[in-house]
C-alpha cells in the first residue's frame, strides 16, 4: 500500500539539514502520541489497552494484568513504554500498528440487526501509514514508511546530496529539472519493485534539464553540449576533470544496459550504481546551480 504525503513545509524549508537516522526524537515520540489518540478517538484501533499490550510485547516487559476498564491506567502505560522504548523498536511498533492493530470501524444497523463497516480496515491502514510517513518527514527522519513497513530512504551521503538538491530545485526556473529528478527519487524509493535504470535516467535527466535552462545561452542540445562550452580553467568554468564527472555520468545513461538508448556496453544498471546515479545527480545540480549564480553575480545558493 503506498502513500501520497508530502514534505511539510517545515520539511521542505530544512532540506539541506542532515536526517536523523540513528534515533527517534522526543518530538516525534510526542507526534506518535498524538497519533495514537487520534486513532483511539475515531476507534481504528481497539483502544488503549490494546496499544499497551503490544508496546508491552515490544520493550520485552512482563504483561501486567490491569482493570480492563481503567482506560487512563493503560494509557499511563503507553505513554511510559513509548517513552522509555529504543528507537529500533519504534520503528518496529510503527509496522505492528500498521498491520496488526488497524481494524474495521463497524457500528450495529437495528433495521438489518447486523453490523455494518463504516470505514474499512484497508483505509485505516491507508490513514495509518500516510499519518507515520507524515511524522518521519516532519522529524526529517532517514527513512520512510511504505508497503506497511519503515525502509532507509539510502545512505546517509545520499539522503544529505538529495535534501541539499531539493532546495535549489525550489528556483521556479528549474520546474522540468524538479520534475525528472522527482521521478527519480519515486524510483529510488520504491524498494518493492526496483527500477534502477529508470533511477539513472531520471537522474541524468534532471542535471541536463537544469544545464540547458542555467546555461542557456551557451547552446547545445545535450548536456554533453552543454558541460564543453562551460568547461575551461577561468573563474565561473568548470575544471576539466570535473567536467568529466558530468560526461561520465551522461555516458553511462546512454550506454548502460537498458538504461536509455538499450544499449549495454557499459554494463548492467545495479541497485548501488542507481544509487550512485542519484546523490553525483543531485551534487552536479547544486554545483551547476552555484555557478550560475556566481556567473550572474548573487549569491550562490
């Protein structure tokens, strides 16, 4: 099952900061909280005790055999355990919640003397997940939540390259570069149906989207074309051997097998070369942009 949530603008704004991949915040512990009352109120889930029961079963501790009607008691519970529990397990809570705790909201029809669904298990689920992956990005966490389970979004170099291209690719100029390099985080992160050539040549794409548009006045049709006529030793040119990056990169996408043109001299597409792909992408992005700013005399992102 997958979700449609976007960065908050507290996300967005933040881009360039490091993830959070080795803990969960007390903020976000807040958030989850937050969550879990909400879901107690519209009755997605079956209540507190519920909860406590299987925050219990995670941290490991002995089940205590408390008033099933004493709704603060287990709740006091769920806020301490949650408190107190490591960040991995957490994480572990966020997929049990998904899976195993949502339910259907049903209420009793006397005219048919049967019980009727009001909202589906499976939009539960939908409303769950979306509202886990909303917190992780809100957090700026180095994960995500799909599929019902929590996935590393990629290494920690990557996840910083990507944030720090998202931001540059605010400038309304570079819409089609924002749109092919967007297409290539969806690819990279969907780990349950792996597309790396499709990563690659987004990747690429998007680098010679933001050439063609930032260097405009150079002409060329390729960024090939592009990266000669700004490459050179001057101040505001880009350094032969960076140039080369650029080149190596677009000389992959063409010619990596099934990549973009079905070529496969340079080999196959793999999960660490589409990985690769997109943080050389996203740093080539941040580096065009700078020199174009430094080129037009403002200050470089």
């Amino acid at each position: 099952m997958t979700n449609a949530s976007l960065p908050p603008f507290s996300s967005r704004n933040r881009g360039a900061h490091s993830q959070i991949d080795n803990a969960f915040p007390e903020s976000a512990r807040t958030a989850l909280l937050h969550l879990l009352f909400e879901l107690v109120d519209r009755e997605y889930v079956g209540g507190w005790k519920k909860l406590a029961r299987e925050l219990e079963r995670i941290s490991r501790e002995r089940p205590v055999d408390y008033d099933s009607e004493d709704i603060v008691r287990w709740r006091n519970v769920v806020e301490q355990v949650l408190s107190d529990l490591p960040w991995e397990k957490v994480f572990d809570f966020f997929e049990r919640l998904h899976s195993q705790l949502a339910q259907d909201v049903t209420q009793w029809n006397q005219e048919w003397d049967q019980s009727v669904i009001l909202t589906s298990r499976s939009e539960v689920q939908l409303y769950i997940g979306n509202e886990l992956q909303r917190i992780i990005l809100e957090e700026h966490l180095a994960f995500e939540f799909s599929e019902g389970l929590v996935r590393r979004r990629g290494r920690r170099h990557t996840t910083e390259r990507i944030s720090r291209a998202e931001l540059v690719l605010g400038d309304p100029r570079l819409l089609a570069s924002r749109e092919h390099f967007n297409k290539a985080l969806r690819y990279f992160r969907n780990v349950s149906q792996p597309d790396h050539e499709n990563v690659i040549k987004e990747s690429v794409c998007a680098v010679e989207a933001a050439a063609r548009v930032l260097f405009s006045s150079a002409g060329g049709s390729t960024l090939g074309d592009v990266i000669k006529s700004i490459t050179g030793s001057e101040t505001g040119q880009l350094p032969k051997p960076i140039a080369n990056t650029f080149h190596g990169l677009y000389g992959f996408r063409n010619g990596g097998a099934g990549v973009a043109h079905g070529g496969g001299g340079a080999g196959p597409a793999t999960a660490e070369l589409a990985e690769y792909a997109m943080s050389m992408a996203a740093s080539q992005i941040v580096l065009l942009v700078d020199l174009a700013n430094a080129s037009d005399g403002e200050v470089p992102f």
